[in-house]
C-alpha cells in the first residue's frame, strides 16, 4: 500500500476497488461476520476455496459481513459479469459443488439463490451501479429481486452502507465506495467550523441511546479549554440482544475510522481512542487492520492529506463489563483502572480522559459522518421524522420469522419493522411486547403497535431507544420473569459504587425472584414502584437511575400480570416454574414413550401406546416433555 | 499448576510488549490470563512489584472486570448465553440441565478439570438463539435435549 | 463569588465551592456518610442529594459534588430529596443491622427500617463509603487495603484477603470509618488491625506506645527524618 497524500493518489484507489467490487471475472462472497461464522460460514468459505482450487476454476473468493438477515446465514453472493448478484442462502460445505456447477454453466437450476441483486448503490457517491448492462436474462428474473423481499423492501442502508456489500479486508474497496473522499473534503475543503455546522444542521443524535445531538457536543468540545483533546468511539455494546455496533466494526471498520478523524478535526483532537468490547474478538481484530491501512495511507498519523493536521488511533479492550458502555467508566477503564462512573456534573467533553475535553460517540454515529459530509445535511435531514434524522440501525430479535440486523428511517411505525419486515410472530403466536433500549429501555405492548419508532416517542412510551435491540416477545413470554431478568442482569453488572444501585437493585431482585417463586406479598409491587422512583433520583450514574425502567415499563403496560403472580399465585405466560404444574392431555398423548425416555427425572410412566402420566413429586419442571412432545400433548398451566 | 519461573518470564515479556504502561493494566492482565489460562496470584504481585503498581489497584481491576479469572478454568469454558433473545428462548432451562449434567453449579469447575461452567451476557449471535459456546465453539438452536451428545464430543 | 438561594436562604459563596461546604456553612444540616475534609469526594453514598433548580430544570444531584452556581435555587429538603434518603438509610440498615451509627442516624431523621428487606448478617458494618480506601491511599500513600469485586459481591479489604505486607498499621483507615466497621484493637505494645499484629514504638521521653514500629519507618523513608527523631511522642515534642 502506498501513501494517499492527493486527491489523485484517492482516485487511482477508488478505481483499483471499483474492479475489486464489481470484478471482470466471477467472485464469491461469503457472509463471514461473527454469526455468519457461528452458523457455519468458515466451513462454507474452506470448501468453497477446496473446491475452487480442485476444479482449477478462475474464481475470485472474498469476505464481506453480515448483510442483515442473520436467518438466513450463511449466505454467500455470487457476482459474475453482466448478471445480477445472487444470494444463495443457507449454505452447506455440501452444497458448495452444486453451486460451483450453476456458475460454470452460468444458469441457475437446483439450488435456488433466496434473491438477486441487479445494481449496488455508492450512498456515499450518490450513484448506483448496474451489475447488468440490459435487461436481466429470463431465467434470473424468476429470482425475487432484492427489492422485492420484505426483509428488505422498506430498509434504507446508511451506517451499514458497506457492511456484506465490500470486503472488510481492503482499504480500496472501502474508498471505491466513497470511504476517504469525505475525510478529503473535510481536510482540504473545509474549516473544522464548518464540519460542526454542517453536522449539527444534519441533526444527527448520538445513536447510543441518548439521542444527544452530535454537533452540538463536538462544538462544547471545541470550545473547551485545553491544548490536548480526545475523541472516543464507544464500541462497548453491552445490551444483551444488540450487535448493530459489531456488524459495523467487523464489516465496515473504515466507516467508523473515517468517522473519528473528521470529527476529531472539527473538534481539535489528536488522539482517538476506540473502545470495544472483551467479546468481539473479530472486531477488534477488523479494526486493528483497518488502522493498519489507514496508517499505511496516511489517513492516521502527521499532516493527512496535506493539511497539517495530525491524528492517531487506538484500540482499548473492554474486559467484561457492562457499566463501562457508560461514558465515565468507559474513559475511567480506558485510563487503566476499574471502570466506575463518577458524576457528570462537570461534562466529559471539558474534563473527560485524564481529565481533558474529550468527545464520545458510538459506532453507529461515528458511522453516519462520513455520509452526511459527502452528501450534506439537507440530505440527511430528507431522511427520517422531525427532530429525527437518518436512520437508525436495529437488531430484530426473539420470536420473530426474520431474525436480523436492520436499517429503516426513523420514524417507521414499528408495525411495520415487526410485521413486514420482520415477518411476524413464528408458531401462530400471538405478539405480546417488544423491548427496546437493552436493560435502561422498556416493553413496549400491542397497544403502541402503531407507535412511530424514533428517539422522542419511544421515550415518552417509557422505553428508550438505546443502542437498537428489539427483543419481541410472545404469548410464551412472561413479563414479570422479563423485568426479574433485566434487574438480575444489573445486579451483576452494577459497579457497586452507589448505595441505591448496589443496594437497592438487589433488593428488587430479591422482591420479583420471591413473586416468581410464588412467594410475592401485597404492597410488594407498590414497594417496587416507590424503590422505582428513588433510583431514578437518587443513583449515581444512567446504569442505576434507569435500571428500574424494565419494572417500571411492565408495571405500566402489564400489571395484570403482576397481580397473577402475586395475588392468584399463577404464572399466565406459564414460565415461572414455582408457579406451574405439567401434565399430559389424554385427548392429545399418543402414548409414544418419548417424553418417558427423555425426563431426566424419570417421573413419567405411563404403557406404550397409552396416555403417560407425570409424577407431580418428581417433576423439576425442565419442560423437556414439552419440547419433545411432537403432539403437543404436554399442558403447561 | 505453572511454574514461577513460567509466570515471571510471562510477565516480564507481556509488560515489555507495554513499554510498562500503568495505563495498559486491563490489556497486560488480559495478555497474561490469555498466556496462563488464569490469573496466579503470584503473576498479580510480580506485575505489582515490576510495574510499581500497588497490588491492590491490580487485584482491584482483576476483580472488578467479569473476564478475568483468579482460579485456574477447565480445559473448556463452556458458556452459556443469557443475552435476552436466548432467555427468551429458553435459556435458563439449558443452564439447569448444564449444572446438573456436569454437576457444577454456573461459575464452577468440574472435578476432572474439564469444564468451566460460566453465563454469558449475550453473545450477540441472537438470531442462532438459544446459543452455548464450549471453546470456541457456538453451538447455535440448542435445546436441553441436545446437550449431553454434544458434551460427549469434548475430551 | 455567586450569589444563590438554599432552603429560601439567599446565600454568597466563593466559586468552586460544593453546595454541601456552603450549606453547612450556613447551619443547614445535610447527612452524610462517605464525606470527609480530608479526601476528595466520590458521592456513593447518596445521602447528601439535594434537589437544584437551574433555570427551567430541577433535578436532584448529591451536594457534596454539585459546585455552586449563580442563581440556582436548592432545596435541601423536598419530598424528592427525602424519599432518596429514606430508601438510602432504609438499605443500609438491612446492609449493616447491626449499625447503631446507622440507627441513630435514621432516628434522627425519623426513618424505620423497611420490614421487606430480610437483614444480611455478613456486611458487617461497613456502608462501603470508601473513605478508609481514600485514606490509605491518598492520605497515608500506602495503599494496604483496596475495594474488591463489583456489584453486590463488592468489598473492602486486603488483596486476596491476605495479611497485607505494606500496611503500617497506622489507623487511619479506622479513624476516618464512619461506621466503626473496621477495628484496631491495642493492648500496650501491641496493635492488631487487618489480621496483623504491630509492635508499638514507645515514647523517649514519656514511654507511652503512640505509633507503630513500621509507621514510624516509613515516615522516616518517605521524609528523609531519621527514626531517632521520630520517637518522641506529640505531646512531649
């Protein structure tokens, strides 16, 4: 790699990356984020290069991320001249010579991709490119266009722009997509002041759960005193059921990059830092390589594109904990220690990193800014709802159909993230919540199904965006067990530092673990709301003033459920096992002998062919009667 | 068990790779506990007395951060994941089963050293739910069931 | 200088100053457990909140931190600040049952304990203020005690809950204690703190042991002063 020190320099770049993309001969591209590895890709990518190899074919083979329907991995696109990219989903090792064979004949028979794609979109660039010069040949048109599944349809890509479209490998194809050319402008083009204007008018809102506007924090920082600044990107993404910020960083680590030093310019920073969790090895490893690149370039390090400015970047490893995705334990970890929050009241981006103005954004907003540069504010600002700009990045998981990562413009009403594109409840089930915000967030009921799913509504429903988990549950989900799950998750995570939080979570758990066990009192639910009320005054950091939301959110939209649990002694979702009793329907057993074999304690008996009968006394209630039951026969009440 | 002389050596190269930085604590114990599967007290006191660095500020960081670990783990560390999308698949059902097949309980070490049974806060692979990892592998849509054949596969 | 109202007060105070040190300043009591003049606070203990208006927004904020600020307006007293008091006292008593510094204190501020919350037997005394820790570390600069874990496992002691090789035995941590959790038990020319028992200096002029063997020495190290200088007890100096 040689140095890019002009926009010349970028441009032979960008076209040695355009041939990479979309190449002259045929390449496969697997899918090869951390769950497209868990489902197998590695061994997809490791028979696919056998077989590659084997036949002497003249393939290219390469390595994207995760495109978003995580469902459907592993996935690989294949891309031949002048055809659309296709997508076969599921891939097996077994697969693979099947799909080599419709490659080499060049039609697609067996084997059904899930869909095509007929051109790529530069959002950066504001171009989209053909695979297909002309119309698409007649057996192709019989593969759903991209555009065409609902997955998809009503998505809109921006901070995952690149992710499963380049390989996250090379530095040219990031700048084929536009990557760099921002950073260009904004370091030749433009004064830090201007970058701060254009990224306030965009209205971009920290997408790590605050929804704090960027712009105006870059400016606080600007201004604050001190000759040494930082800029921080916060890739600590602890909510359980999130992963957006680690689909970037493994698949678009450039984007993120790219991000920091533009606003580490604006700002006056020239040092960066980015924090990443202790679980994602594969972003960190992504994102040392990028650095690497990005130093080789000259995009990091003295007088960048010529103009003087300086800038380094480094990686910190988070070590397992979830309080330090707060930003003052975040900063305290980085400085070496153990990462406790301490008051704000004295801003980080004035005393911040060993006490200097420091500023701290996430992924998926550091993500954003290389867009809004090249395309503008106006742009970005077109897309969204009011006070609401862009998009916002979501993990759709739980009991949905389409489990995945998605894209949509704020605003979208989260019917349609559910039901369209999410494809509705599995089984039949009917939907009972969806939670958003990861443990400081809240369960939203069918009620608000209609509910415009963006930063301000979300908050006044008392839930809160957060970094973009969305957890949908169904009539199988007990609410009661949901709040005790989120509280027991913050006793081990809090810090300890502050008595309401330490002490008081606790004693929460202590109180839902006895209503799910059966042994809840009156006023112990008036008692959780009141402990409510003095955690969100009284703790010391937002781990603690919002750790009651999960109880608070269910209480408000729930508490049916509550009173079953505490006064009836009855678990309706039936999960609360204190509160169960399993049992066989005589109408339904086959008297098949599966459960017998299966119980671990074995009290089922019962004669072949005869309804079996289930020893109360025996029972631990492990429900693996119920999950193997293939006559659904198992009564759970 | 590793000998003192493995631990210093260890430490001495892992805090060199650092430049001794007091600010790279978290990355130098996680080199060391990567090296050594653990942290040995003895490893902790010899960053301390190498570094300059009171011991309790070290014992403070390696207590307070969930990855570390100050007693030896098993051959495997078996996690199992309660990230939301797994709980709400039937997660915790998975750690019963856990904890009674290899009769620990979450957070122990079997007797044979084998396996170290931990709970993980989310895994992020929440479209595989319910997930356990054993080493590295994930072992996606798992159901109580399926456990002891797939335990039967580590040695 | 700025100029603010505290309890309907109008008050001046120099800039930089906490909203605790003003009130305080001016008779207005505001509990506390994990303050102390001679190290730096940390707020973890909440009982100090207050509620300060600040132009349109009101929030509650702990007054040991919170510097002051023209024109805001402070409460130290409202329904908000108490309700955090209450369920702050009303945890620690269930933490430490035992506490009477706790049980005086609630009296005084006419808090019962909440019958809901089962009493832990194994917290001792400590509140986990981390003034003792502050002390040691800060103050003395010996660092022989340390906090431990997180969360609700979180505690106060000696690495691997071992005899500490460095502390000195010079008290300080149980000076400052507001709990009396921590305990120094002296018989003559002994002194046993933390597991570890110090041999007392006595005094060459009145024989009284007033300091430990091993603290004298370390001042002697850290100052330069030779130990014969040192053995002269204050009162006879």
């Amino acid at each position: 790699m040689s140095k890019i020190n002009t926009l010349e320099d970028l441009n032979k770049a960008k076209k040695r990356g355009l041939e990479a993309i979309i190449p002259s001969k045929t390449k496969i591209m697997v899918g090869m984020g951390t769950s497209g590895i868990a489902s197998g890709a590695q061994q997809v990518y490791d028979a696919l290069a056998g077989e590659i190899k084997k036949r002497k074919l003249d393939i290219i083979l390469s390595k994207t991320g995760a495109m978003g329907m995580d469902c459907i991995e592993p996935l690989i696109d294949v891309m031949q001249p002048n055809k659309p990219r296709l997508a076969y989903s599921k891939m097996t090792a077994k697969k693979v010579p099947e799909v080599l064979d419709q490659i080499v004949k060049g039609a697609v028979d067996g084997v059904k991709p899930a869909y095509r794609m007929d051109e790529e979109d530069f959002i950066c660039l504001d171009e989209k490119k053909p695979y297909v010069k002309g119309p698409v040949s007649k057996d192709q048109k019989d593969i759903p266009a991209i555009g065409s599944v609902n997955f998809y349809k009503k998505q809109l890509k921006l901070a995952t722009r690149n992710c499963g479209m380049i390989n996250f490998e090379s530095i040219d194809e990031y700048i084929a997509k536009g990557g760099y050319f921002s950073l260009y402008k904004a370091l030749t083009k433009m004064k830090p002041e201007q970058i701060i204007e254009e990224v306030k008018a965009s209205g971009l809102r920290g997408r790590g759960g605050g929804g704090f506007p960027a712009g105006v924090k870059w400016e606080t920082c600007r201004r604050a005193h001190g000759d040494i600044k930082y800029v921080i990107c916060n890739g600590d993404e602890g909510d359980p059921g999130a992963y957006m910020d680690r689909s970037v960083m493994e698949g678009d680590p450039h984007s993120v990059i790219e991000g920091m030093i533009i606003g580490a310019y604006a700002i006056g920073a020239s040092q960066g830092f980015i924090y990443v969790r202790n679980e994602y090895p594969l972003a960190v490893a992504n994102l040392q390589r990028a650095i690497g690149q990005a130093r080789e370039c000259g995009f990091i390090g003295k007088n960048i594109f010529g103009s003087g400015f300086d800038f380094d970047l480094k990686i910190g490893k988070g070590a397992g904990a979830f309080v330090c995705g707060e930003s003052t334990a975040l900063m305290t970890s980085l400085e070496g220690k153990a990462g406790e929050p301490r008051a704000k009241y004295i801003h980080t981006v004035e005393h911040g990193l060993w006490d200097r103005p420091s500023n701290l954004n996430n992924v998926e907003t550091w993500a954003n800014v290389p867009a809004i540069i090249s395309r503008g504010a106006k742009w970005f600002t077109s897309i969204g709802c009011k006070n609401n700009s862009g998009t916002k990045v979501f993990c759709l998981v739980g009991k949905i159909n389409n489990i995945g990562m998605v894209e949509v413009p704020m605003g979208m009403p989260l019917k349609d993230i559910i039901y369209e594109i999410g494809g509705g409840i599995p089984g039949g089930k009917k939907f009972k919540a969806v939670q958003t915000g990861g443990p400081s967030g809240g369960c939203l009921p069918i009620d608000l199904i209609n509910i415009s799913v963006d930063f301000d509504a979300l908050w006044e429903a008392g839930s809160m965006m957060g970094s973009g988990g969305m957890i949908v549950m169904d009539e199988t989900t007990c609410m009661v067990d949901i709040a005790r799950y989120f509280i027991d998750f913050l006793e081990f995570e809090s810090c300890g530092k502050c008595v309401p939080c330490r002490e008081g979570v606790q004693r929460m758990n202590e109180i839902l673990n006895d209503i799910c066990a059966g042994k809840g009192k009156e006023g112990d639910i008036e008692l959780l709301e009141s402990m409510s009320q003095g955690l969100v005054d009284g703790a010391l950091c937002a781990l603690g003033s919002t750790a009651a939301n999960p109880i608070l959110s269910t209480l408000k939209y729930f508490r049916n459920e509550y009173v079953a649990h505490v006064r009836d002694k009855k678990c309706p979702a039936g999960v609360c096992k204190a509160l169960i009793r399993f049992s066989v329907s005589e109408e339904k057993c086959t008297g098949c002998g599966v459960c017998l074999k299966k119980c671990p304690t074995e009290c089922i008996s019962g004669e072949k062919k005869k309804t079996h009968v289930i020893d109360q006394t025996k029972c631990i209630k492990c429900g693996v009667c119920k999950e193997s039951c293939k006559f659904d026969a198992i009564i759970v009440e | 068990m590793k000998t003192m002389k493995t631990i210093e050596k260890t430490v001495k190269d892992i805090i060199k790779k650092y430049d001794g930085d007091k600010t790279a604590m978290i990355a130098i114990l996680q080199d060391v506990q990567e090296e050594l599967r653990y942290l040995p007290k003895e490893a902790l006191t010899s960053i301390s007395k190498k570094m300059e660095v009171p011991l309790t500020r070290i014992y403070e960081i390696a207590t307070f951060y969930n990855a570390f670990s100050l007693k030896p783990r098993g051959k495997y560390l078996v996690e199992v994941c309660a990230g939301t999308a797994c709980h709400v698949q039937g997660a915790s059902n998975l750690m019963d089963r856990m904890e009674r097949d290899l009769g620990v309980d979450c957070g122990e070490t079997t007797e044979d050293k084998m396996f170290t049974l931990e709970e993980v806060r989310c895994l992020g692979c929440c479209s595989l739910a319910p997930v356990v990892r054993i080493g590295a592998d994930v072992h996606p849509h798992l159901t109580q069931d399926e456990l002891p054949k797939i335990m039967r596969n580590y040695k | 200088m700025v100029n603010f109202i505290i309890d309907g007060k109008k008050v001046e105070a120099e800039e930089g100053k906490t909203v605790l040190q003003v009130a305080r300043a001016n008779n207005i009591g505001i509990p506390t457990l994990c303050c102390h003049e001679s190290v730096a606070p940390t707020g973890s203990c909440r009982l100090c909140v207050v509620e300060v208006k600040k132009g349109k927004r009101t929030r509650i904020v702990t007054s040991c931190l919170y510097p002051v600020d023209e024109g805001i307006v402070v409460d130290t007293k409202s329904e908000r600040v108490k309700n955090v008091r209450k369920l702050v006292m009303q945890l620690l008593m269930a933490r430490c049952p035992e506490s009477d510094v706790l049980k005086d204190m609630a009296k005084e501020m006419g808090i019962e304990p909440q019958p809901a919350f089962h009493p832990e037997t194994d917290k001792g005394k400590c509140v986990l203020c981390r003034l003792c820790v502050k002390a040691c570390e800060d103050v003395v600069g010996v660092s022989a005690i340390g906090l431990i874990a997180r969360g609700k496992k979180k505690a106060v002691g000696t690495p691997f809950s071992e005899d500490s090789m460095v502390c000195i035995g010079c008290g300080a941590c149980a000076y400052i204690c507001p709990t009396e959790h921590i305990v120094m038990e002296s018989f003559g020319t002994k002194r046993k703190i933390w597991g570890r028992t110090f041999k007392m200096q006595a005094c060459d002029k009145c024989g009284r042991y007033f300091a430990p063997v091993d603290q004298l020495k370390f001042i002697s190290q850290k100052t330069g002063t030779t130990m014969s200088d040192l053995v002269t007890c204050i009162s006879c100096k």
